[in-house]
C-alpha cells in the first residue's frame, strides 16, 4: 500500500467523521439545503483557479459529462444532501451511527453489479464491524424507535441508498478523463446549482440575517475539508481499493462522529 493511498484513507475516516457535527452545527441556523449547495458550490469555486493555473480546466466530452452528472446525482445531490436535510431533525451521533450500513448496502450491490465477487472474509468483515459499532453506542440505539425522527430516518436511508449506489457506479464506469479534480469541478458545480434551486424551491426566504456565525464557518469547513480534501481523497482511493473496502471507513467515521457527539 503505498504513501500516497494510505494519506487519502486517513483523510477519509478522520475528516468525514467530523463532518456530522459540523453539518448539524450549520443546519441549526441554516437552511439545509442552502448548506448543501454553499458547501458544493464552494468546493467548485476553491477548484476552478487550481485548474487554471494548471491549465487544466477543459470539456470532457458529453460521454464523461453524463457520467459525472450522475456521480454528482447521487453522491452530492443525494446522498449528501439528503443527509444535510436528515440532519435538521437527527442529531450527528445517530445520523453517523445509520451510515454505518453502507457498507452492507454497498456490499449487495457489488455483488449484483458484478463489481466485485462473493468473499466469505468480506462479509464477515462488514458484519463484525457494524456489530462492533451497534455494542459501542448500543444507548444510541434506543433513538431508532422515536417517531419523532421517523422522517430524518426514511431521508437519511434514502441518502444512505444513493451514496452506495454512487460508490459503486464510480469503480463500475470507466470516464475518458482519469483527472479526478476536473471531474469533481463539474460535480460540485452541478450539484451546487441544483441544490440552490432545491433550497430557493422550499424555502423563498431564507432570512440570511439568521444565519449564525458557526454556520457559515461551518459551510466553509464542509466545501474546504468536507468535499475539496475528502471526495478527492475518497475518489483516489476507489481507484485502487474495492467499493466495500473503502466504504468500510464508515466504521471509523461512526466512531469519530459519536465521539465528538459526546463532547
């Protein structure tokens, strides 16, 4: 396992961890779908001059277009901002502690897609990791059955869903450009339109007088760290590791999440 490898999957589980509080933290006074689009359209504006200035920024042909529109679709406008909309009525423990199913998810899915072949260790492997995860934070566990966040549940499994479908689309296709910065550019781009036409949808008014200090300080952590850094970290890695391999870092986004749950 080389260097470069072993940075993107520390990266991963550290930095998504914190995501869950920082996104909650954001979704207090903002709108959640307005944090969403802020977060993704940041991250596309943070890329354009790194692509500039490397001469980089080109058109990838209406082929890997189509192909990041859907990445975009389902891991940014779905499963991302499903979770940021969960999470105006879970709290970031319980929320992380959900996403430790997309391993499982992800798992399935390969197997159906033919991503990847029947692995007795594997399996184990999920299982005993999502175990592990439901005996640590089993007090969490008794949240599942308060109907008052029935909805952030159903949302946030529907996020779950699409992120797994995503991760898994991503080792399936092949794009004609292997920039991985450039392609984020036009996922985070078309995201954060998409999303900013979601967020003016539900809500006309989104009194930005409102919004908190920590919240905008919190959106800049999510497109900074949240997607800049990570996504590309987590694209890089899906490059050299299996969807449920990589989506196994869940467990340790889980464990950090609660963690910083508790303080």
């Amino acid at each position: 396992m080389n260097t470069k490898l072993i940075l993107a999957i520390i990266t991963v589980a550290i930095v998504w961890g914190t995501t869950f509080l920082t996104t909650k933290i954001a979704v207090e006074t903002i709108p959640a779908w307005f944090v969403a689009s802020l977060r993704q359209s940041l991250a596309a504006l943070i890329l354009l001059p790194i692509l500039l200035f490397r001469k980089e920024l080109q058109w990838i042909g209406w082929k890997n277009f189509k192909i990041q529109i859907t990445l975009a679709s389902l891991m940014l406008i779905g499963a991302n901002g499903l979770t940021t909309l969960a999470q105006e009525t879970l709290n970031s423990s319980l929320s992380s502690l959900l996403t430790a199913l997309s391993p499982v998810m992800i798992y399935i899915i390969s197997l159906i897609i033919g991503v990847q072949k029947y692995q007795f260790k594997s399996l184990v492997g999920i299982f005993l990791g999502l175990l592990g995860v439901g005996i640590i934070f089993s007090d969490g566990l008794e949240d599942l059955a308060n109907p008052q966040y029935l909805k952030g549940i159903i949302i946030l499994f529907t996020g779950i869903t699409s992120w797994s479908l995503g991760t898994v689309y991503t080792k399936k296709v092949k794009p004609e450009s292997n920039n991985i910065l450039l392609n984020l550019f036009y996922q985070f781009s078309f995201a954060g339109l998409v999303q900013m036409g979601i967020a003016f949808a539900k809500v006309p008014n989104p009194n930005f007088e409102n919004w908190s200090l920590n919240g905008i300080l919190g959106i800049a952590y999510l497109g900074i760290f949240g997607s800049v850094i990570t996504f590309f970290s987590y694209h890089y890695i899906l490059t050299k590791l299996l969807p449920t391999r990589a989506s196994m870092l869940s467990y340790v986004n889980t464990l950090i999440a609660i963690f910083l749950g508790w303080l």
